[in-house]
C-alpha cells in the first residue's frame, strides 16, 4: 500500500463559485472518493470528525478522498439549497476529480445530510459512464428529523453499505428502517453510539474496512 501523502486545501469552481475542498490521497491513486459532511446550518463541515473517518478510511483503500465544504461553509460560496444545489455543486466536484486523477473507479461517503446528499448523486450518476462502485451512508438523514426538518431520501444501490447508531438523537433508528425496508437494504447497527459516534469511529473504520477490497 502507498503511504499517504499530506492532506491538500484547494478551491474548485462551482456553478454558483469557489467550493472549498480537503484531499487525502495515497501516492498511488486507484479511485475517487468524495465525501459529505453533516447539515451545513447546524456547524456541518468538512473537517467533521465523521467525515474525517470517511475520507481516511477511503485514502487507505486507495482513493483520493476529497471532502468538500457544502455552499456557505467556509470558503464555499452559495447558499444553502436542502441539497438541490448541493448535488449539482458535488457532481461538479466528481467532474473535477475526474479531470484531475482521470476516470477511476468512483465511491461515495456521506453523513447524516451529507448522506441525504450522496443517495441524490449516486442516482444521478447511475445511469452515466462511472457510476459508484462504493457508497457509504452514516447517520442518514431520512423522514422527519430532529429540528423540525423532513428528507425524501432517494434509494441507493443493493452494495450499499448503511451505519447507523444504536442511540442516534437526531435520526430515529426507525426513519431509516423505513427507507431501507422496500429496497430490502440491510443497515449495520453500531451499538451505543450516538449520531455523532463519539467513542465509536474505530467501528466505522473497521466497518469499512471488512466491506470494502481496495480498488
């Protein structure tokens, strides 16, 4: 395996501006990642921890993991669209990646609204030339939440894998049994972790690990 080189800050040109993003990529490169942060109106960042997990995890199987800031966030120019513009802004995104490493085996990583986010772009891209060979979905956003908000959550790909806390406050265990059950997609069951997993990434890690050969 190639040792990991140094994570990179870059700004890319989006459809409405700058979308400001971190990569951490192995020196040999064997895929594309790209990885989605938690609600940008609730302190949601690139830099969340699960996030973090996501992108590294995916770095070690061999992708260049890049961890955009959703439009408002940070330098990412915009303003918050409940994940309309978000996807179009992450289809850019992968766009970029792709003129960058070339046209490489594509994953995807999202939590909690990023995860709502990334069920929307792996449909948009299923039909096209590179659709996602590997989606992990944390703490996602489905059904009516906490915070008075609501998500139609679009259904994902039978290989997906899906996590969720055993004690998650924010998304009831419930919502996304819901959304999996008509697409008979099985949900891992992370035992007294809360939505954010404190003291419990090591089994997202691991999680991912086990599931996924490198590309």
């Amino acid at each position: 395996m190639s040792r990991p080189l140094p994570t990179e800050h870059a700004l890319l040109r989006g459809p409405d501006g700058d979308i400001e993003v971190l990569i951490d990529a192995p020196e040999t490169v064997r895929g594309i990642a790209l990885v989605c942060h938690p609600h940008p109106l609730f302190s949601g960042a690139n830099t969340n921890k699960v996030a973090h997990t996501l992108a590294r995890s995916f770095r070690d199987l061999g992708y260049a993991a890049v961890r955009p800031n959703f439009r408002g966030v940070g330098k990412s120019e915009g303003t918050h669209d409940h994940g309309d513009a978000e996807t179009e802004d992450m289809l850019a995104v992968i766009a970029w990646a792709q003129s960058r490493w070339g046209f490489l085996p594509i994953a995807l990583g999202g939590f909690s609204f990023g995860a709502f986010v990334q069920t929307r772009v792996a449909q948009r891209l299923a039909g096209g030339m590179t659709p996602p060979q590997r989606i992990v979905l944390v703490g996602t956003a489905a059904g009516h939440v906490k915070g008075a908000r609501s998500y139609t959550t679009e259904p994902v790909p039978n290989h997906t894998l899906v996590i969720h806390g055993e004690l998650d406050e924010n998304v009831p265990l419930a919502n996304v049994l819901e959304w999996a059950r008509p697409q008979d997609l099985p949900v891992v069951l992370v035992p007294g972790a809360d939505h954010f997993f404190h003291g419990k990434l090591h089994v997202i890690r691991d999680l991912i690990a086990r599931t996924f050969a490198p590309v």
